[in-house]
C-alpha cells in the first residue's frame, strides 16, 4: 500500500477505451492511484517492474507477449504486487493458466463496476478471486491427474477449517464466507492464513490445488 493509503493500480490492456473505463471506474470509487497504463504484456512487465504497483489489472490477450506470461514474469520479479486477470469470456485453460502464472484474481470484462472494485480490494488484500461459477469447472479437469499423485487427507483440518477452506477454494471472499458462517471477515482471514501455515503452503494458488486434490470440492461445506 502507498504511504497515503491509495492503493497503486496498474492497467495492462491493449485497447486504449478499455483502459481509460477502468481508471474513471477506479478513480470515481475512490482509493486507487492508477500510475500507469500499458498496451502490451513486454510493456507491462517492464513497467511494473519501475512503478512496482500494488496491483496489476492485466487482460489474458495481449500483443508482443500475453497476459500470462506477462503476469508470470512480474510475480517472480515482484512476488508482493497482485494481478488481476481480466478477460472477455471464461476459458477456462486460460483460468487454469493464470492461477499457474501467480494470478490471484480473474474477472470478465463483463462484470459490473461494483464486482470490479470489489474483487481489486479483495485481491490486494491478499484474497484469491476466481468467480464461484467457474471455481469446481475449471479445477474438475485437472483433479484426476493430481488425485492419481497421493492426495493428501483431508482430516489434516478440522471440520469448520475444512468447510472454511471449501468455501475459500470456490472463490468466495473473507466478507462472503463471514456471512455464511456468521463470523466476521476477520476471523475468516486469520482462518485461512492458520490453515496455510498448517499445511505448509507457499501461496493461496497451493491452498486451492490442496483443497482440490483432497475432494473439498465434492461435497457442500458444512460450518455449522
């Protein structure tokens, strides 16, 4: 976060009109200093690493170099600084692609202005955003192969960390998984940061793969 508590905004778009309606739509919510635009993902990646922002909003397709390897470029360079897909459709190799890449949140162009600023503060808080939609869908496809590769058990949590980190895997944030479980947001962000402590995992992407190879996904996550 910046010194005067605005958070840092990068927007990585190849379209000029798309990059000018995410800034007004930052700008107007308040919050956010967008420090710069780039047009492409070579472009992205090299000024990202001079303004080192809080949080990049990159589209998957771009020219010279993809949004992908851009974000994977800029997260192993600045593992601090979030990024946050943006796309106009749900593919979901692309999904899977960007989780790989060190991506912590995914949006379609499509969603409301409200989603946008929610899923960017969600993210720089450290949150892991993948629309709830799509979360089960995309994890589906690679689930054989990881579980074939000892999955782990999941009775290495309790049964609310369990439920918690099902709801977490999904794509729900702090706030939501507060409402449902009728505690504060909070209580819900130092929950999963114990679980990843618990199971060793490096980033919120490891904790998402765990709850996939452990069935978390199968069933409805009970926090009663």
């Amino acid at each position: 976060m910046t010194s005067t508590t605005n958070t840092k905004v990068m927007i990585a778009d190849d379209h000029t009109i798309v990059r000018d309606g995410l800034q007004e739509v930052l700008e107007r919510a308040g919050g956010f200093d967008v420090v710069g635009h780039a047009g492409d993902g070579q472009q992205a990646v090299e000024m990202a690493q001079t303004l080192k922002p809080d949080v990049i909003i990159m589209d998957v397709m771009m020219p010279v170099k993809d949004g992908i390897d851009a974000c994977r470029e800029i997260r192993e360079e600045l593992p601090g600084t979030r990024v946050l897909m943006l796309t106009a459709a749900t593919e979901e190799d692309a999904v899977i692609d960007a989780v790989a890449a060190g991506a912590t949140g995914y949006l379609q162009k499509y969603s409301g202005r409200d989603k946008l600023i929610s899923t960017v503060r969600d993210v720089v808080e450290g949150e892991f955003r993948i629309p709830s939609e799509v979360v089960k869908r995309v994890f589906e496809g690679i689930r054989s192969t990881l579980v074939r590769s000892n999955p782990p058990a999941p009775n290495q949590l309790t049964a609310r960390e369990q439920a918690i980190l099902s709801l977490f895997a999904r794509g729900k944030s702090y706030s939501e998984i507060a409402e449902i479980s009728g505690r504060s947001p909070l209580t819900i962000r130092n929950a999963i940061y114990g679980i990843q402590n618990k199971l060793g995992a490096k980033s919120k992407q490891d904790l998402v793969v765990w709850a996939v190879r452990s069935g978390l996904l199968d069933d409805t996550p009970d926090l009663g």
